[in-house]
C-alpha cells in the first residue's frame, strides 16, 4: 500500500483483496443401470444419463465463466482532500468521464527532492538539529514541533497534529463550485473518518473500514468478510471460503468446499472457494503525512485493467474512452516535461516484467501521440521495482495489492 501524504495526499490505505477468478468442476451424474422386473439390466437409462451429463457440462461451462467474472471487492481509497491547485482541479476536471478510483484512473499532486526526482514516500521534514520545523512559503505555513505535534495551514486547509499522531484536518480548501472540502478525523490506534466529496469513510484501526460514495457500499469486517453493494449488484465474501454474487448474471453462490451453485432454481456446480477479504489498512499517523520536497506535478495513474488484457502490451479498443479524455485534457497541460511509467507486480521473473511494463508504457505514448498528445513524452519500464502495495500480507499472496502495483503512470512535470 502506497504511504499516505498530507497535505499533499492520502493515498489508498486498506487493500481488500480481489476474489480468484474461478475454475470449475465437472458436475457430472453418477453413471447407472436399471433392472428390467426379471433381472434383465436395459441399455435405456444409459441413454438417459448421457444427454444428462451433456447438459450438466453445459452448466459447468458457463459456471466456469461466471466464475471467471466475480467481481473483485474494491480497494477503498482515500481520495485527495488538500494541495489540489487551480491547475490540477482544470485538469480532473477535463478528465471528469474517466476518472474513477474504483475502476482504476486518478490524479493527485507530485512532489519532487532537491534533485528534481519525483519523490514516492514522504514524511516530516526537520530543519534544525532538534527536529523542529517552521516553514512560510508557497506552499503554505508549518509549524511543527520536534515531538511532531503543531499545525500546518495549507491552501485553506488547516491541519491539526498531536504528539501520539492523532489529530484533524478541515479541508476547506473549495473551489468557487463549493468541490474540495472534506473533514478527516485520525486517532493514536490508526481509526477515523472522512467526509468528503468522495462520500464517507471510516476505519476501525483493526482491519475494519467501509466507504459509502457513489460507487456503493463497500465493508470489510476485519476478520476476512466484507461486502460491496455496488454497480455489479451485492458481492458478499465469508471469512470460511464462501460467498454470494447477486449480479447481472445472476445469483452465484460459493459454499466454500469446492461447490456451488448458479441460476435460478440452483443448478450444482463446481466453484472453488473465495480467498478471504484482507484486513483493512489504518489511518497512518499524522505527524508523518508533512511532505519533504516541493510541488512538481500531477501524477496520473492507470490501473492495467482500464488499457490491457491481462499479460498483455495491445491497449483494448474499449480503452479508447479514456486514452481520447486523457489526451485531450494534457494538449491543455502546460508541463515541462512527461513521462509514461510501466509498472507490474511480483509475479513472474524480474527480466519478463521489466519488459512487459517497458511494452505497456511505450503502447501508451504511442497511443496519446495518435490522438495529438504526448509529443515529447518519453516511456520507461520499472517492472515491479516501485510497488505502492505489498505483493504479499503475512506470507500470503495479496490479490489486491498486485492489482494496485500493475499500472501506467504519466508523471506531468510542471
């Protein structure tokens, strides 16, 4: 998971992890014979429990691809609340039908060191030996005390800290619309909220969270369930293996041994079971969120599912939505400079994903200089070198958190 930066972001903080996409089981009948009344066996049930068996592998077929299309729980992400500039808010607002943290595209602001680099962590920067750090610039006023409590006002946001790293932030910093604002509450244990243009956010600090925004109701109950009643219809996942799908397929269940069902009535199928819900993130302490570095740009980022198939460099021709909007929105970009980053996650050798990221980023910049865009954009691979979640929780593969690490990012200097 990416570490989270005030004032400049909050990035995503829980992971609930994607479901498996399913195989299915054959769900053939058992094979019999009937005795005829004098003992004789006949040769007709045979015949029966053949178109039987057809019609079963029938359902299983389509059992098979339904499963391949259970919806994947969302990662609940803690969207932008301070440092949006003027500029970065023109730019969402010329990528408004495209963006959409659940399906995988954003914005937020970058930071870059002394050295021009783009930073990607942050934490508080101290500018005397004791730690203290007071700091009246463009970026706004710090006032932070050496044991990392103080106050920062940013943009018109005006941000709270205690020494246990708990503390408040009061996003006022609106546009003339009214957008922008949003309220976050954050304690000692990692639990809070937020409530903001995104909807409302709240985290227990255990492994519990849920977000109720435009996107649905999303919960994740800590002990490896949660819900997500959403525009795929309900997703619910159980912490034995089981689950339910009550979508625009209709309604699938998963009982958690190896079967399952699918229509209405039930026909048995073979479905394996769900991985469990990882736990929710926390809110990480405030005194940590003050960036180092200065204002660089925008960073734009593609989930790899918005632009390719999976394993894949050739963007899908339903991509072409979002690669028109993005273009048309950076020919307005005043920047300095672009880069388009490929990045993917663990699995694999380090050699095959250097080159896929390579071929994913350099069929981006070929595809926003068709649409007149992109010009001098330059294209680099980084393979799985720059995660922004763990691959793996407690040894355990992370579904979730390699879906976060497979993406495009276009890095806008300005």
């Amino acid at each position: 998971m990416r570490s989270c930066v005030l004032p400049s972001r909050i990035l995503s903080l829980l992971v609930l992890a994607a479901l498996a996409s399913g195989c299915g089981r054959d769900n053939d009948a058992p094979a019999a014979s009937a005795a005829a009344p004098g003992g004789t066996r006949t040769a007709a049930p045979a015949a029966a429990h053949a178109d039987e068996a057809g019609a079963d592998s029938d359902v299983q077929k389509r059992a098979d691809a339904i499963a391949a299309q259970f919806p994947p729980i969302p990662v609940i992400v803690v969207p932008e609340i301070l440092g949006v500039s003027p500029a970065q808010r023109a730019l969402e607002s010329a990528m408004a039908p495209v963006l959409d943290p659940i399906a995988g595209v954003s914005v937020s602001p970058a930071r870059c060191g002394t050295d021009g680099v783009l930073l990607n962590d942050a934490g508080i920067t101290s500018v005397d030996a004791q730690g203290n750090l007071s700091r009246n610039g463009d970026a706004g006023i710090f006032k932070i005390a050496a044991d990392g409590s103080g106050s920062a006002n940013y943009e018109g946001g005006l941000i709270t800290i205690n020494a246990d790293g708990s503390g408040s932030i009061n996003g006022d910093g609106r546009d003339e619309d009214g957008e922008g604002g949003a309220l976050v509450r954050v304690e000692a244990d990692g639990s809070g909220s937020y409530n903001g243009p995104a909807g409302v956010i709240a985290l227990d600090g255990k492994g519990g969270g849920s977000w109720n925004g435009d996107s649905g109701l999303i919960r994740n109950n800590g002990d490896g369930s949660g819900t997500w009643n959403g525009p795929q219809g309900l997703v619910t996942i159980n912490n034995d293996g089981s689950g339910r799908w009550n979508g625009p397929l209709g309604i699938v269940v998963v009982n958690g041994d190896g079967t399952g069902s699918i229509d209405t009535p039930a026909k048995p199928v073979k479905l394996p079971p769900l991985p469990k819900v990882a736990p929710a993130g926390r809110f990480p302490p405030l005194k940590k969120f003050a960036p180092p570095g200065a204002p660089c740009g925008y960073l734009i980022t593609l989930n790899d599912r918005v632009l390719f198939d999976f394993d894949k460099a050739d963007i899908r021709s339903d991509a072409a939505k979002v690669l028109d909007a993005l273009a048309a929105a950076l020919k307005d970009v005043r920047s300095t400079g672009m880069e388009v980053g490929g990045h993917t996650d663990a699995k694999g050798s380090d050699d095959y994903n250097q080159a896929l990221s390579d071929r994913r980023a350099q069929a981006v910049v070929a595809a926003l200089r068709e649409r007149g865009a992109a010009q001098q954009a330059t294209a680099k691979g980084y393979g799985e070198a720059r995660p922004v979640a763990p691959n793996e929780i407690g040894g355990q593969d992370n579904p979730g958190g390699r879906q976060l690490n497979r993406r495009v990012e276009i890095f806008v200097r300005t």
